[in-house]
C-alpha cells in the first residue's frame, strides 16, 4: 500500500515528516485529478524502478566544517564509488557555486535550480533529462555557475529529494559550504551525513558548530567525521578529533595533495586511478556507508565464506 499525504507546500517541515512517517507523495492542496493522476504516474514508474533495481533510495550528505576542507572531492570521488559498486547512483550539488562538474569534466546544459523550477511538471524523464551522465554511469545534477538571484525554498527542495529518493538506490549531495535551512533539511532525510575535516584547530572548531546547527533539527546521531588529508601527527589522536568535533570519526582520507589538485585539474578523479591508496579509501568509505544493506549483504554471500 502506498501512502500519499496532501497539504500545503509551504510548509516544508510538514512535508518532511510525511516523508519520513512513510509517504511516498506529497500533493499539493487544492488538489485536481490531474496532480494525483502525475502522482500515480511518478509512483508506478518509481515501483518498476524498484522491482527491477532494487533501489533504497538512500541519501549521503557531505558538507565542509570550513571552506577548502575538501566536501566537493569527497562527495565526487564517493559517488563514483557507489556508481562503481552498485550502480543507479546520482550526483547533487547544492553548493552556492557548484564544482563538481569540473572535478569530473563535464559540461552541463541544465542545473538543480531548472529542476526546481520545473517541479509542477517533473517526472522521472523529465528529471533525467536535467541531469549529466557521466562515462561511468553516474548521474549529476549539477550546481549552479552563477549566485542566483533568489534560492528557492526548502519546500521545493523536499519534493525535488522526494523524486531523487524515488528514482535512484543511492544519492551523494555536495553541499560544501552551505549551511542553512536546506542543508538541514537534507541532514534530516539524509542515512548519514559526512563532515568533512581536516586536522587543524579552525576546521575542528567548525566542524563543532556546524554538528550542532544540523543537531537542532534532530540530526546529531547521522554525523561522521571524514578526516581528509589525513597523516599522523605527534601529539594528536583520532579521539582527540572526536572530542573538538563532538562527533564520531566516520572515515580516513589519505594526505596525497598533489594527486587530489591534479586530477581536480584534469577533471579525472582520483578514485578512477585503480590501485592508488586514495582511490582504495574511497571504495573503502563506500563500503562502510552500505555495508548494512540487504542488497549488497545478498551480493557479498557465498556458499563458503561472507565478504
């Protein structure tokens, strides 16, 4: 049975909760025939999607502490991954300025904000036609190259993720350095949030505040550190991270700067150079994001031994 809720769409928080009570639309009031027949339309071609991919429809939500933590890298690099791994994953980037189409080379006709402003008449084509392939099979919806001049609201990201949610298994957003009320909101429909940090005083300080501005919201638990450029450091330890962050240390990621800034520079990413320790560390995080899914746990079985 799938549950449709009907209200306003001005009202962002309730949309939220009806989403995750388990609603699988969210209509606008007043409602016409013509919106609840799009909204069977969305739900049939959202449960082939199911049936025939086993889509979970996770979201991963990767923000910086402070600006040049690496959030944009992290999320690129994590997203090819899962693409890597598990196939039917997008691309989001919210940041203000968006980057990630530049670490990946490519070149987008649409962004998130067409998207939005689409919302009356988005389906799953319509969705994938404002998004950019790239060679590996990832989905990107790329940021905007320009500031806009008026961001849209919270409300019309929560049926933008809706439709994301419903259409592919897994969903990396950027968010980088923006944190306002759509950041939250993606923290609160987000399966773990990745904060990503590196080991100097400003970005632990940071990382604090930012943890508890998401943790208003009800978000605190989702919270993983990603300690980028990581190396050792007399004197400092990974419990001394957790204590200024004041949250758990999710992930490593090896200090290879000029491997990182080349391939930024190339628009070849790293976790495309098999073999490397960086691009092991991102099929590793990967792996720990879905290790408790029913869909790979079923592909890592074997008559012998689990994996």
């Amino acid at each position: 049975m799938a549950l449709f809720a009907i209200g306003s769409i001005s009202q962002p928080q309730v949309i939220v909760g009806a989403m995750r009570a388990g609603a699988r639309e969210f209509v606008e009031r007043p409602t016409t025939t013509t919106d609840l027949l799009e909204a069977f339309v969305r739900l049939t071609a959202a449960q082939r999607k199911v049936n025939r991919e086993g889509t979970s429809g996770k979201v991963f939500l990767v923000v910086n502490a402070k600006g040049g933590s690496g959030a944009t890298t992290v999320a690129v690099n994590l997203a090819l991954a899962l693409q890597s791994a598990h196939g039917n994953t997008a691309l989001v980037d919210l940041a203000p300025l968006g980057h990630t189409s530049l670490h990946m080379n490519l070149k987008p006709l649409f962004n998130v904000t067409d998207a939005i402003r689409n919302l009356h008449r988005l389906d799953s084509s319509l969705l994938e036609s404002f998004m950019t392939r790239h060679n590996s099979g990832l989905q990107l919806l790329a940021g905007p190259n320009a500031p806009v001049a008026t961001e849209p609201s919270t409300a019309e990201f929560a049926r933008l993720f809706d439709m994301l949610m419903g259409q592919f298994r897994y969903v990396v957003v950027d968010a980088s350095t923006r944190i306002d009320p759509t950041t939250r909101l993606v923290c609160n429909l987000s399966q773990s949030v990745l904060m990503v940090v590196s080991a100097d005083v400003a970005s632990l300080w940071s990382a604090a505040r930012v943890q508890q501005y998401l943790a208003e919201s009800g978000g605190r638990e989702k919270v993983g550190l990603v300690l980028n450029r990581f190396r050792k450091i007399a004197g400092f330890s990974e419990a001394d991270a957790e204590a200024a962050a004041g949250a758990k240390l999710l992930w490593k990621i090896p200090n290879q700067y000029f491997a990182v800034s080349t391939a930024i520079d190339r628009g070849v990413p790293v976790v495309a150079q098999n073999h490397t320790e960086i691009a092991r560390a991102f099929a590793g995080l990967a792996a720990r994001l879905t290790e408790n899914d029913l869909e790979v746990k079923r592909k890592a079985w074997s008559l012998f031994k689990t994996v």
